[in-house]
C-alpha cells in the first residue's frame, strides 16, 4: 500500500438495510430434486447460522422444525423466504410435500427429545444413498428419499440407510447445533456416507414397479379416495415390534426384508389375506418379473424403431427411460407427446 494515512478517507456505512434490502446475504439455488428442510439446512449454514437455530429466524418451533415445513409450508413463510433469497415463489414451493397425493407413503416423523442417548432420538426421520451424498458438491437429501417404498437408489443400485453408520442414531440434519455440512451425524460427528450394501435384483425390480405405479398415479391415472394406490398400499398393516404397523412407520432395515419377502414370493402370506391393502401388495409382488420383462421389451421394441438395428435389452429397466424413448420417437414424428410426472 503506497499511501499514506493521511490520504485515506473514511466515509460512514450506509445502513446495511439499505444497501442490501430485506435480502439474506448468501442465497443457495436448491438442487433438482430436492427436499425443502434440506435446502433450508443449507441457507442457514451458508449465511453463518446452524440450522438448529434457523428455525427461530423463520419462527418455527421444535427440534424438527424443518421436517414441519416439509408438510406444510404456511404461506406466511413462504413469502418470507421469497423476499430474504429473491428466489421464484415456485422454485421454493415445489421444495415442500404441500398437496401430496403421496402422502400415506412419505416416512413419518418423530419428534425426538435431541438427546441421542435416548431413544427416541433413534428412530428413522429420513433416509439418503451414501454414494449420492458422496457425489454432490454440496450434499443434499432428495423428495424422492421419503418414499416409504423406496429401499435403494436406483442410480447406484445400493440400498438406502435411515441411521448414522457409527452410532445408530436417526438422521436428524435440523438438530445440528454447529457449522457442519449434511454429511455428518448430528449425534457423534461421523460420516454418513459410508457405503451400503448393493441392493438385491428382486427387491429392485418389486420397488421399481411400485414407482413406476406411483409415477402413473402422480401423472393423473388410477384411482382417487380410499381406493387410490397410495391410499390402499399406506393401509397394509405389517407386524413391527408385536404391533400392526404401517410401512410409513417401519425402519428401513424391516422394510428391506419385507420386500425380499415379497419378491420371494411371500411365504408366510402364501394364502391371500382378506384385506383388499395386503391382497394388492401381494399382486403387485407377483406382477413384478412380468413388468419388468414388458417394460423392457416395449423399450428395446421402441428403441429399434428409432435407431434400426440396435435392438438393446436393459437388465434394470424404467418406466421413466421408456417414456423418454417415446417422447424422442413422437419427436422425431414431430408431434408432441405429455409425459408423466415423476413420483417425487
Ligand atoms: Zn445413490
Ligand atoms: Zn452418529
């Protein structure tokens, strides 16, 4: 620095309100994908607050604050997070689980008391892919994870994990007190993105048909009401602990296995039960290998109209790839074609 102190002028700071707004200083651009607490967490952090606190500068009280605004996000916070990030009103809203018509299957959440000892700290709250958290700059949880009927991520075939990998504890990303990025655990610090286990082919074949399902529901087609999937599939009771048990309520641990059984054909619920919820989980488990095969036939069918002789058959096929197949063969006939909503 060549000048001199004297040459150094001072001029008083305008109100800092003025010079920046009502805006937050830091603002975070949400991923694809992702859910509404999990981008919050992130705001918080990047603007020097960690997130068990954030929850006061929104005047949201409890532990799991942000899993509340996941269910329901008052419009008078809305418009507050609209004016502090200057974010579109719909990129923010469509962060949050309002006007879910997948409600009966998102896993509940449970108020814990934040001690990690006790245990209610212990139960599920979300569930993620260590190998997509270990993929994202900066880790973030997706909508698509509190599915109840996810077990796996279909992009790294390994199964999904609802507890810390060191201590056992729930995954509870709002109850962290310091500066510390998603990928730790709240109650000891360590990793979460220690690898799982691959998920078996026939577990992942059952739980993409239900997605697939639960896609076409989300897209308009199916029942509404009492008889709806989402409805139907949420009323099964399953036995957890001596108690009928919802699959929303069930850890992933207990429903991985209930899907290995399913997929196995069942055998402890070989003779259909007489309620209709458990009588549609058991179609649904022996549709699957047939599913699996059309949707993979129509794919390579369809692929070979377009690309002549490249007749390809997909070992993990989706609904949602065929889709994109048809959309491109419409397009090539230069019509155009809707397609279906994703199951988020
Ligand atoms: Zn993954
Ligand atoms: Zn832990």
């Amino acid at each position: 620095m060549t000048q001199s102190a004297s040459e150094i002028t001072v001029t008083p700071a305008r109100d800092y309100g003025n010079e920046v707004g009502q805006g937050w200083p830091v603002v975070v651009e949400p991923a694809p994908g992702e859910l509404l607490s999990s981008w919050l967490h992130r705001l918080a952090m990047a603007n020097g607050i960690p997130p068990q606190y954030f929850g006061r500068v929104l005047d949201v009280a409890g532990g799991d604050w942000s899993a509340k605004l996941d269910r329901d996000l008052p419009g008078r916070i809305l418009n507050l997070l609209v004016e502090r990030t200057r974010l579109p009103t719909e990129d923010i809203d469509g962060l949050a689980l309002n006007r879910d018509p997948l409600t009966r299957l998102r896993m509940r959440q449970t108020t814990g008391s934040g001690d990690a000892r006790a245990s209610t700290a212990r139960v599920n709250r979300l569930q993620y892919c260590p190998a997509c958290l270990k993929e994202d700059r900066a880790p973030f949880f997706r909508r698509g994870w509190t599915l109840a009927t996810r077990v796996s991520c279909f992009r790294h075939g390994c199964s999904l994990r609802d507890q810390c990998p060191a201590c056992g504890g729930g995954i509870a990303p709002s109850r962290q007190n310091r500066l510390l990025r998603q990928q730790f655990c709240v109650w000891c610090d360590a990793d979460l993105r220690k690898p799982t286990l691959p998920a078996e082919y026939d577990v992942q074949r059952l739980e993409r048909l239900i997605d697939d399902l639960l896609r076409m529901h989300v897209a308009g087609h199916g029942r509404h009401g009492k008889t709806s999937l989402p409805a139907m599939l949420g009323a099964a009771c399953f036995t957890f602990n001596g108690q009928p048990t919802s699959i929303s309520r069930l850890p992933h641990r207990v429903r991985y296995v209930l899907f290995r059984q399913l997929a196995d054909g069942m055998t402890h619920l070989q003779k259909r039960s007489v309620h209709p919820a458990i009588d549609l989980w058991t179609r649904i488990a022996r549709a699957a290998p047939k599913h699996s095969d059309l949707v993979a036939l129509l794919s390579a069918e369809i692929t070979s109209q377009i690309t002549p002789g490249t007749k390809t058959r997909s070992r993990h096929p989706d609904l949602a790839d065929l889709q994109q197949v048809i959309v491109r063969l419409h397009s090539n006939r230069r019509t155009s074609l809707a397609t279906a909503m994703p199951a988020n």
